[in-house]
C-alpha cells in the first residue's frame, strides 16, 4: 500500500482541480491531486480536447487540449503529486487529519479536502462482446503507441478519441480499422479529412459483436448492417473509445450534504458540510450557481485559500498578490510505500 | 441550461440519444423521450444522433416546440399518472427504468 502525507487534497484534476493545484502551491502547501481518469484534465479532456473555449478571462480563444496545458505548466513551479487512474473513494476523519483512500488502495493523510470532482467519477462506457480482452487485448485508453507497434488493431467508436486514436496508431500498426455503429462520425472535420486521406479502413453501420483468441485476443467479428454474415478480421489490439458515464459514485458515502442528488452544498467560503472538505467548480451549488469553467476558477481560490486558514488557523485569508514574489520553493508531498 | 427533445420524439424513441448521455440523464415515457433538466450537464453529445432532430439546446428551440422546453421540465415535477410523487432527480434513468407515463401535452397529441 502507498502512503501519501500531504497537507491538501484536491479530489478531480480538470480545469478547476488543476488551477487549485496552482493556489495550493502559492499557499506553500503540500499538495496531491487525485483523478479517476488516466491523465489529467478531467471533461475538458475526456470530451472537449480540440473545441476552442471562448470565456477563459484573457484568453480570446483557447484549444480544450492548450488550456489544460497551461494550467499544468501553471501548477508546475509548485509540485503536486499527480495521483492518477484512481479513484477517491472513502473518507475517514480524524482528529487531526483525514484520511483518503483511493481505489488502487492508496492513502492519502491530509489536513483538508477540496473537491473538484464535476459532474462525477469518469468511467469508459463498456464494449460487452469485448470485456473477457481486457487488459488482454481490449484498452479504454491510449496514452502510448507503442504496444500496436506491428500489431492488427481495431478501434471502436465515432467521435474524436477514435478519430485520434486511429490516426495516431497507423504508423505504427500493421493494420488499423476503424469501426462505427453509425454513418455519420462526430469527430472533427479537419481529424474526419485526415482520415480519409490516411490507409485506415473505416467500417461504418458496423459494431464488434464477438472476441476472440485463446486467452490473448488474436481476432474479432464485425457485423455490419445490411450484411448476412459477419467479418472476420485479424486483430490483437482492440481499443474501445464508445464515450464515459459520470457518475458522483463514492463521494456519495462522505456524508456531504447534497442537492438534487449530484451536487454538493456549499457556504461563501467553499465549506461543505463536513469539516475540513471544501468544494469548487461544477460539483458545487449555492443560490445563484453558474456552472463554468469560468465561476470554477474563482470558486477553487476561495476554497483554497479558506482551506489554508483551515489548516493553520493563524494563517491570514488572503494569499497576497501573484505579483508580490516569485514562487517560493516548493515543499513536497511525500509518497512511501 | 439543458437539451430538450421536442415532438418529433413521439411514437419514435430511437433511444441512441440514451447511449450517448454521459450522466444517464434521459427518462423513458411512454411515447416519448425526456432530458432531465436539473440532471442534463448541456454536453450535446445527444444532438447529433438523434434521426429524427428532435433534440436541440433549451436556447435554440425551433418556435413550434417552443412548449417542450417547459414540458421536459414538468415530467419530472409534477406529478405523472400512476405515481406517487413527483420523479425530481432520481439521479439516473438507470435506476428508475422507463416511466411508461407522459406529460397531458404528449398524452394528448
């Protein structure tokens, strides 16, 4: 089991989580940032990488992918620990700290909690005639060519992520087809000529029906409409990219209060109900909520802030301007196991 | 700030818009589809799958279906026939399964 010692936690690292990281950071607290989905970014990532975002204060227009981007660089100087493909799951309070727990069975001991965690835990939707593949053959996620180096791979699905996926791994595949239950793909137009211009064989009105192989996938069937009996192809890489679910899975068991069962209450300062966890971003609610990135920003410094004062009730409220010093030295979360 | 699916729904339920909602927020009725406005998190990831278009922005409603935007709203507020109270946020359409009621709008056309 890994232990993490760290002063704040920041549950969610999209947009809001991230800047949070940054805050953390000026506050000189040690920080950790803990997130369901393999990298970081959160909605913003999952299912906006290439649509340009317009209302980010100073920026006319900025990529979903640029602004994630700099919101990381932003964070850097400062050193969170990036806790990844896992999910925040129980919370338990002591007198001094709380202890997170997390699905890969890490605990986190901090002092306080701030929850970006948006519209919920991120989960890949699930391809059934693949499931017994995965890890085997079947991936959700592609962060990495290399393991389709020379391999017949099959990508599923049609909006940006199979677009992407199937144009990043054709160089290196030996084969790549990509396979969409409809006519019509929701991908980019620009992503959409790339593929059209690329060796990679589109099979549309089509769905991966049966996997097989003897314990390591070797090929899969197609059924496309219109067509008696299935297609066969050879196929030892199948990634699935059918879209997430959201769901406000475990922080439902935190004791939080919620409105209309997905939101938590929060006060002025970024509280929630329990002591020591404050909440930013999507995932709050209080009269007159605006749910956008924008609002998100400012909320995550207030609660940052605020938790800072939790932490060290000494500590003033405001963190001085960015402008007074440059980043002081980071202090490291510390990870053992 | 939601979807709404309009009329063009009625008698068709294709139900792709289902599959593609990332928080589970479409209601089955009896006739009809609807998107939970205090569930939808205005993605439109069900747009563009809809075959018959019946779905679109609470902000860009065709003039005719105007009276949607206000029907999805009440299939979740008020009360449907053959149930005890009012849907609200159930949290998922997942966890209630279809409805099998309409709103008097829908039940009427």
């Amino acid at each position: 089991m890994t232990i993490v010692d760290t002063d704040l936690l920041i549950v969610g690292a999209g947009p809001v989580g991230l800047f949070g990281a940054y805050y953390a950071g000026v506050r000189g607290l040690r920080t950790a940032i803990v997130d369901s989905l393999p990298e970081v970014g959160g909605q913003v990532s999952a299912m906006y990488p290439e649509k340009q975002i317009f209302d980010i204060a100073g920026f006319p227009a900025v990529s979903g992918r640029d602004l994630v981007a700099n919101l990381v660089e932003q964070a850097a100087p400062y050193r969170p620990a990036y806790l990844l493909g896992q999910e925040a799951q129980d919370l338990g309070r002591g007198p001094a700290n709380l202890r997170v727990r997390t699905s890969t069975g890490t605990e986190i001991v901090c002092r306080a909690v701030v929850v970006t965690g948006g519209i919920g835990t991120f989960t890949p939707r699930r391809l059934p005639a693949g499931e017994d593949y995965l890890g085997r053959g079947l991936d959700y996620f592609v962060p990495s060519a290399r393991p389709y180096e020379g391999k017949d791979v099959v990508v599923v699905g049609g909006g940006d992520s199979a677009v992407d996926w199937a144009l990043m791994l054709h160089p290196v595949a030996r084969t790549v087809t990509l396979v969409h239950r409809r006519r019509q793909f929701r991908a980019q137009h620009a992503s959409l000529r790339h593929l059209e211009e690329s060796p990679v064989s589109v099979i549309r009105d089509a769905q991966v029906t049966v996997t097989g192989g003897n314990g390591v996938l070797d090929h899969v069937e197609i059924t496309v409409a219109g067509e008696d009996t299935p297609r066969r192809l050879d196929c030892q890489r199948l990634v699935a990219a059918l879209g997430f679910t959201a769901n406000l899975g475990p922080l439902r068991q935190w004791d939080l209060d919620l409105h209309d069962n997905r939101h938590l209450v929060v006060d002025s300062a970024m509280r929630t109900n329990v002591p020591g966890v404050f909440a930013a971003g999507d995932i709050v609610d209080y009269d007159g909520k605006v749910r956008l990135i924008a609002v998100g920003f400012g909320e995550v410094a207030t609660a940052v802030n605020n938790a800072a004062v939790h932490i060290d009730p000494g500590a003033q409220l405001f963190p001085g301007h960015s402008t007074d010093n440059p980043a002081p030295e980071p202090r490291r979360t510390t990870c053992r196991t | 700030m939601p979807y709404v699916i309009a009329g063009p729904c009625i008698d068709v339920m294709d139900k792709s818009c289902i599959e593609e909602c990332p928080v589970d927020c479409i209601y089955e009725g009896d006739r009809k589809l609807y998107i939970n406005p205090k569930e939808c998190i205005d993605c439109g990831a069900c747009e563009p799958v809809c075959p018959v278009e019946a779905i679109s922005q609470d902000r860009r409603v065709a003039p005719e279906y105007q009276e949607f935007v206000e029907d999805n709203r009440r299939f979740f507020t008020d009360l449907l026939p053959g149930r005890a109270q009012p849907l609200g946020a159930p949290g998922g359409a997942h966890k209630t399964g279809a409805i099998g009621a309409d709103t008097p709008l829908v039940a009427k056309l």
